[in-house]
C-alpha cells in the first residue's frame, strides 16, 4: 500500500522551503557585514605592515646620516637611495633628503593612499664648534 501525500503534507514541505529560504536570508544578512568588516580589517593590517617597513627603513638611514654621512649630503631636497632587502617589500613610493643648514628632514612618501601616509625624521645637526662664543 503506498500512502499517497495529502495536501497537509504538500504544504508543510511549502512551510519547510520558506523556513530555509528565510534562514538563508538572514544568514547572508549577518555575514555580509562581517565579511566586509574583515576585508577592511585586512586592507588596514597590510597597510600598517607596509607603513612600519618604512619607518624601521626611515629610522635606519636617519640613524647613519646622524653618524656622520650627513657630510656628503648637499644643502636642498633630493631623492634618496636606500638599500636592504626591506625595500622590496614597500609598495610604490620615493624617499627624500631635505637638508638646511641645522637639520636634516628624512621622509618616505608612498604613491598611492592606504599605507599610513609619509613616515618623516627630523635630524638636528650637530653645530660648529666655535661657534656659540
């Protein structure tokens, strides 16, 4: 004998595929925002590695032109060559050399938005002895 569904069933099955499609709904209502908030996490995370790449640069060749190779640097804004293995892992951008008279202005400035802006030191430099009589 083969029970043949009787409209109560049909349209419990109807009830069952609303309930499923209802959850679903809200399921994709509730990870949307989460997914989103995760990229944007993401995005900020990567742009904080790139941005401390740039400052332990920055700090680096700050520290070896208060040593001493401030000497060789012309007065006026230029680029500045860096190296180490670091850089290859900073997104597009340009270093640059800013030397007065008393200071010395170390800044790395990316391209694009995004990468926790310009890293910059300011180097005093050392005065002339003598000259504070």
């Amino acid at each position: 004998m083969v029970n043949k569904p009787t409209i109560h069933h049909r349209s419990q099955r109807g009830i069952v595929a609303a309930d499923l499609a209802i959850a679903l709904g809200i399921i994709a209502l509730v990870i949307a925002p989460l997914t989103h908030s995760w990229v944007k996490e993401q995005q900020v995370m990567s742009g904080l590695y790139k941005r401390s790449i740039a400052v332990q640069i920055v700090d680096g060749e700050a520290e070896i032109l208060a040593a001493g190779e401030w000497v060789e640097l012309p007065i006026g804004s230029h680029p500045y060559a860096v190296a180490g293995t670091a850089v290859k892992n900073l997104p597009g951008g340009k270093f640059i050399a800013t030397r007065t008279t008393d200071s010395i202005k170390l800044e790395w400035v990316p391209t694009k938005r995004g990468y926790g802006g310009p890293v910059v030191r300011l180097i005093k430099l050392p005065t002339a002895k003598g000259s504070d009589q």
